[in-house]
C-alpha cells in the first residue's frame, strides 16, 4: 500500500527490495470462513483472538490489530 501510494505521489522510493509479510496472505489458510478467500483483518483477529471491540478502519487501531495478528502469525 505504501509501495503504491509512493508512486501515485510520484515520490521516489527504494521499497521494491524490502521483504514484505502480508497477515491477510498467511492467515488466509488458517482462518476459516464461510467461503475460501483472503479474510478481512478484522475476520483474522476475530478467528485467534475473538470479537474485539476496535474501531477498524482506524489508521492507529488498524495498524495495532495489525501488528497482534503478525505477532500470531510468526510464533
């Protein structure tokens, strides 16, 4: 997303050699939902943390939840 926006702004960058870690793509096999797609990152933390009371959407909240999830995902 960073990456994009970069480019929208004509900003130069040097990010196409950083390592990413995608939540959504790594929690897509994990997370069961109704149908087989990449969950929503409030549908990943529901699943290992249960229903949380965040306002989603929020920058600050989002990059917080974001954060637990990764931590999750790589113990």
């Amino acid at each position: 997303m960073l990456k994009r926006e970069l480019e929208r702004v004509e900003y130069p960058h040097y990010l196409n050699n950083l390592s990413t870690f995608d939540t959504m793509y790594f929690s897509a096999d994990i997370v069961e939902l109704e149908r087989k797609k990449m969950p929503k990152l409030e549908e990943a933390v529901a699943y290992f943390f249960g229903k949380q009371n965040v306002r989603y959407h929020n920058a600050l909240e989002d990059v917080k939840m974001t954060l637990k999830l990764f931590e999750k995902l790589v113990e």
